[in-house]
C-alpha cells in the first residue's frame, strides 16, 4: 500500500519523451495513486488522456487564476465535458494568485474561480484549490460557497490553516515541508489534524531535500512523507496510510 500524490503536473512539455517511461515506474517506486492536475483548458484534457492511459492515475480539470485571460468564450461549456469524462475525480486547479502586479485582473480570476465553484456544486465535485497572497480573500469566497475540496500547496499561517479545516476542506502540503527554515509551513503542518492532511508533490516543481532544485516528480514524495511524520510525531509508514486514505475519500476512489 503506497503513496497517493494528490496534486501533480505532468505535461510532455515538461517531461519530455521519457514521461510514459516515468509514469509506468511510479508503482514500483511505491507510488499507488496520482491526481494529475490541469490549469486550463487544453493541459486539463493532455492529463485526462493520461489517466485514461494509466489505471493508477486520475485527473481533475480546470482554469488556474493565471490563466483566466487565455478563455475562449465557450469555455464553461468546454470544462463541464471535461469534467464528465471518465477517471475525472475533481474540478481543478482554480483559485486566486494576487503575487505579479501584472498578473491577470484580480475581479477576473474572482469571477473565474466563483463561477468554478457553481459548476464543482452543480457536478458534486470536490476543488483543488490554489491561493497565493491571497489568503483573506480565497478564505471569504470558500466561507461563502462551502465546497468540499483541499487548498493545496499550502502557504498559509496555522491560524488560516485551521479556518480552512473548520469548512470541512483539507490541506496538501508539497516538498516545502522538508526546505530550511520553512517555519511557517511547519507550523501549519502541526496545527492541521492528522485526518485533514493530504501529501503532494505539484510536480515537476518544488521538490523535495535532497533533490531541491531537481525536476520533481512523485517517487520525491518519500522525503516529504518523512518530514510529515516527523512534524507530527508518528512514522512515515503511518503518513503514508493516512494521507492516502484520507486523498481517497475526498476524490472518491
């Protein structure tokens, strides 16, 4: 019983034409489960293939904030036929990212990420959420609509953290965990219960020490794993179970 990756990007454009190679290997790098993550339209449709592909691999479509100026005029419609496909388990990744000054208009992505939350409502599908420096804003708008779901790659203080468990959603922590000096998100990772947590690579970034720098990809999740455990005071044996089942009740496989 392995490792469930519950946020993962994997692109051609990233991994080249060793990504069928790599993926094929993850199972005997203990990796039981992957979500694959698309951030608009045609990337969300790229990793529906591969979980089609891939018996161990599932998919969740959607438009990420800093893609929000890139729709084509239909693509409500576009993203629901995604979102029937089979092996697809969630609605994501939306949000809001406030960091570029030039990024995408603030009441765009707003709109963007409300309208995805009626359509994840009106699916029952739960959302994978992004917020960066963003944090009050994306707290009201999930305060308000109330989806089941996880804020992945978390970022945030541990008091955000917990509002964040009190509406029911979960917490993905990515290989930020194991970086030095990553005090604020050490301290989320303690304060969040162990049955809300939820491990993540958000491949082929943020990998894990002792391959920071490195392209990531989910066998690095071990380390992660283990920084979990060590945060929480139990083995990583018992992370990995808990993460893993908690990441399959939440997506429903």
């Amino acid at each position: 019983m392995g490792i469930f990756d519950t946020h993962a990007h994997y692109m051609r454009s990233d991994f080249g034409e060793e990504l069928e190679t790599l993926l094929a290997d993850l199972p005997s790098k203990n990796i039981e489960r992957v979500l694959a993550i698309g951030v608009e339209l045609e990337s969300s449709a790229e990793e529906i293939k591969l979980a089609e592909r891939f018996d161990f691999i599932y998919a969740a479509a959607g438009i990420h904030p800093e893609h929000v100026l890139e729709l084509p005029e239909n693509w409500e419609s576009e993203l629901r036929a995604l979102l029937k496909r089979d092996k697809v388990v969630a609605l994501g990744e939306i949000g809001l990212d406030y960091l570029y000054e030039d990024g995408a208009p603030k009441e765009l992505q707003r709109e963007v990420f409300i309208k995805q939350l009626e359509i994840a409502r009106e699916l029952d599908l739960p959302v994978v959420i992004h917020s960066r420096d963003a944090m009050g804003e994306t707290l009201e708008i999930l305060k308000e609509y109330k989806p089941r779901g996880v804020m992945h790659c978390f970022s945030g203080s541990a008091e955000s953290a917990l509002e964040v468990v009190r509406l029911g959603m979960y917490i993905g922590f990515t290989g930020v965990l194991t970086f030095k000096n990553s005090k604020k998100a050490w301290a989320a990772c303690e304060a969040v219960p162990l049955d809300r947590l939820l491990l993540e690579t958000d491949c082929p970034y943020m990998a894990p020490v002792p391959h920071r720098g490195e392209r990531c990809d989910s066998s690095m999740l071990k380390f992660t794993a283990e920084k979990m455990a060590e945060i929480k005071g139990v083995s990583t044996e018992e992370i990995i179970k808990i993460t893993r089942e908690n990441g399959k009740r939440l997506f429903g496989v």
